[in-house]
C-alpha cells in the first residue's frame, strides 16, 4: 500500500507532523490535507514559472495549450504525424516539469495538457515537434521516464481519431437527413453510415468520419451541447473505439451507397436492386437516363474535392442538386465520374429501396 501511495501521491511529510500542523488527530485526514497542499503548491510554481519565463498558457474545451505556433515559429504548422502522446502522469505535474523537459529532445510547436474542472490534470498530454525525427527522439528517451520516484510515465505516438458514434437517433432517421443536419452544424464531415443500435432499443446509431482529429474534436464539442431534435431516446456522442467498431463490422449496415464511395476512395459498392411495388414500378418505367451537371468548388489541402452536382431526371422529379466529397486517389475524368455516381447513388434513392443508376454518356452503374 505505501508502493501504491508513492505512485498516485507526491512524497508527504511525516504522519506526526501533519498532524501537528493541521490540528487534526487523524493521520488518515492529515494525509490527505497534506497532499492538497502539495498540490497548491505545484500550482503556485507554475504560476512563478509562467512569470518568469513569459510563456503564455491557454486553457480551452478542457485542454491547457502552449505554442500552436510557438512564439517565433516560421513557416507551416508540421503534420499531425509529429506528435506524440504522453500518459500515466501524476494529475498535480504541469507544464512549468513537462514543457523542460520534452522541449529538451526538439523544438517543440505544441503542447496540450488534458485539464478537470478542478485545475488537476487528466493524467494525460499531447506533445508535438517541428519534425518526426525530434517526435520519435522523445518516444525513445522518455517511455517509461521516471518523471517522479516510483512514477514512470508513457510516451508513444498519437493516434489522430478522426470518427465519432452518435447513438440515440430515431429510427425513422435516414442517411440523407443526417447528413444535412451534421453539414450545418459541424465542418469536415466525410461520410456517414448508419446502424441498428447494440445498446438502446428501437434507436438508430451513427458513425460519423470527419476530415481530421481536429475537426471531429469540435464536432463532438458542438454534438454534445446542442439538442439536435434527432430522436427521443437519449442521444450520446463519443469516439469511435476498436471494440465497437468489430461489434459494428459483424452486424448489418443501413443503406449507404454514397458513404463506401468516400470511405474508400476507390471502390463503388453498390447494394442489390429489390423488387419495386407496383406504384413506384410505374414511376420508373417512365423515366428517361439521368442528366448530370457537375463542377467542381472547392479542393481541400489533402486533395479531397468538392463536386457541386445537378441531377435533372425525364419524365420524373424536377432536378435536384448537392453535394460530394470524393477523396485523393482518384483523378481527372474518373474522378468526376465518381461524384457523379454518388450524387446518383445519394439522391435518386425511392423511399426504403435503392435503384441501378446510369450517368448520361457512361455505363451502367
């Protein structure tokens, strides 16, 4: 037990002293008085540290930032693929032992600390360097770093999650509607695919995959404080874990057709076409090739393009128009060709069954 303390605790004085310094007969409540003060004092240090050196500390949605870009930084922020991940931290260490110390392998560009509301930290941090070379140096020299006696710490690289479970939803709740409501509320939302949920009864789940870590961590952010309306079940947002993720790969999926075009990148899954009822067979029958209008608005850093597309349909709905996401990998005509397919896909899908498409001058889908 007193190994254990070592660990979770800093070192305290004496029982007696406590004791005799707090006025209590209790060495038990003593000890924990004891490690609140501590722990004020690891606070006021890093007050007198921040004083001293200038260093300017920003705490938002739970995080403590320094840097991001650092005072004097040049040139682009590094890629998302220099920062390392650091854990198993006692909660009353802070930046005035951590920046020192992992500013001593590399430059470092950022430094976030995980915060709790009561100004302890989460036990957890992320670090990240001008380069991987100074990102991997750090890794090498401080995993399982003894950054206090009998305390040693986790140093790896960070993992950039870029998909959230939204669970709760209604079950009248389809692909295209939330999709809608998620490009008006959140920013970078790539595709979305929907499931029966495993833990709330007649309740739909979502997985939600956004352009980067960043902008998932402000979608949950925005997911989680607004009401969205979405169904009357309790609606919760987290990240997307391993152990959904198998449990979501063996249980059968809602109808995506757009999403394996953005998920994948390059391969158009296409459900199989089920018999129609008679009222939509008629539909059909009377309509002519789809016409497609499409341009291209907006090409992102990572090479993700915007398509605006326009579908116009003889002899059936008047046109219709959105837009598709069509990621790196492929190019020119081809890839042109797959926005088209997936506004088809996206749009021309009669209520609960999903229909062969075909683009005007091209083959059959």
């Amino acid at each position: 037990m007193g190994h254990l303390g070592s660990v979770l605790q800093p070192p305290l004085p004496a029982p007696s002293s406590c004791c005799l310094f707090f006025g209590f007969p209790s060495p038990c409540r003593a000890l924990g008085n004891c490690w609140l003060l501590c722990a004020l004092t690891n606070k006021m240090s890093l007050l007198a540290w921040e004083q001293e050196t200038g260093i300017r500390l920003v705490q938002v949605n739970g995080q403590r930032r320094y840097g991001g870009p650092p005072p004097g930084w040049v040139g682009d922020p590094p890629p998302a693929s220099t920062e390392v991940f650091i854990g198993r931290l006692p909660q009353d260490v802070y930046e005035d032992t951590l920046i020192p110390l992992f500013g001593s392998v590399g430059r470092l560009y950022e430094f976030r600390l995980m915060m709790t509301f009561s100004g302890l930290n989460r036990g957890f941090a992320y670090a990240r360097y001008s380069s991987e070379l100074e990102a991997s140096k750090a890794i090498s020299t401080f995993h399982h770093f003894q950054v206090r006696r009998g305390c040693t710490i986790k140093v790896c690289w960070s993992t950039q999650k870029c998909e959230l479970v939204m669970d709760g939803l209604a079950a009248w709740m389809s692909q295209q509607k939330l999709e809608a409501v998620l490009q008006t509320v959140t920013e970078g939302i790539l595709c979305v695919t929907l499931h029966v949920s495993l833990f709330q009864r007649g309740a739909k789940l979502a997985v939600l995959k956004y352009r980067s870590h960043k902008a998932a961590a402000m979608a949950k952010k925005t997911l989680m404080e607004v009401n969205l309306g979405l169904g009357e079940a309790v609606q919760m947002v987290y990240w997307l874990d391993p152990v959904l993720r198998r449990k979501l790969s063996h249980c059968e999926e809602e109808p995506s057709p757009s999403s394996s075009l953005v998920y994948e990148g390059r391969s158009l899954a296409v459900p199989r076409p089920v018999a129609l009822p008679p009222s939509q067979q008629n539909v059909m029958e009377n309509m002519s090739t789809p016409l497609f209008v499409s341009k291209c608005v907006q090409v992102d850093p990572d090479g993700c393009q915007r398509f605006w597309n326009q579908v116009v349909i003889p002899g059936g709905p008047e046109p219709i128009a959105g837009f598709v996401w069509v990621p790196q990998g492929s190019q020119g005509q081809r890839q042109d060709e797959e926005a088209k397919v997936a506004e088809a896909l996206h749009f021309l899908q009669l209520p609960g069954e999903v229909t062969d498409v075909l683009w005007a001058g091209g083959a059959a889908v």
